[in-house]
C-alpha cells in the first residue's frame, strides 16, 4: 500500500488552498468537524479497506494496493 499526492500539480494546489482557507479541513464539504480534518475520516476508511484503490473525496490523495 502506498498513499500518493495526486500527480496533478493544479489539482493538489488547489486542494491545499481550500485546505488553507478551512483550517486543515476538508474544502469539499461543509461540516467542519474532526471527520473532515485532511486527512479525513472518510479516506482513513479507505485506506484501511484492503481493496480499496483510488482517491480520497477532494483528490488530494491516492492509495494504490502495490
């Protein structure tokens, strides 16, 4: 398992700009509260889903099962 920036460079700046803006938590949702602190509870799920391969919600992240 690996967890990975998105390779798309406008992609991860824009992401981090709205993590900036919200605190550190997730710019593509509206609550805020610890769930959706990046890295957010969401992906954390993810990733601990042996199966699971992709992105997190925001595209921010991406786990691959190699």
């Amino acid at each position: 398992m690996a967890i990975t920036l998105n390779p798309d460079a406008e992609v991860v700046k824009t992401v981090r700009e709205g993590l900036k803006k919200k605190n550190g938590y997730c710019p593509c949702v509206l609550e805020v509260n610890e769930d959706t602190k990046c890295m957010c509870k969401e992906f954390r799920d993810q990733i601990a889903d042996p199966d699971f391969e992709g992105f997190c919600h925001c595209m921010l992240y991406y786990k691959s099962k190699e």
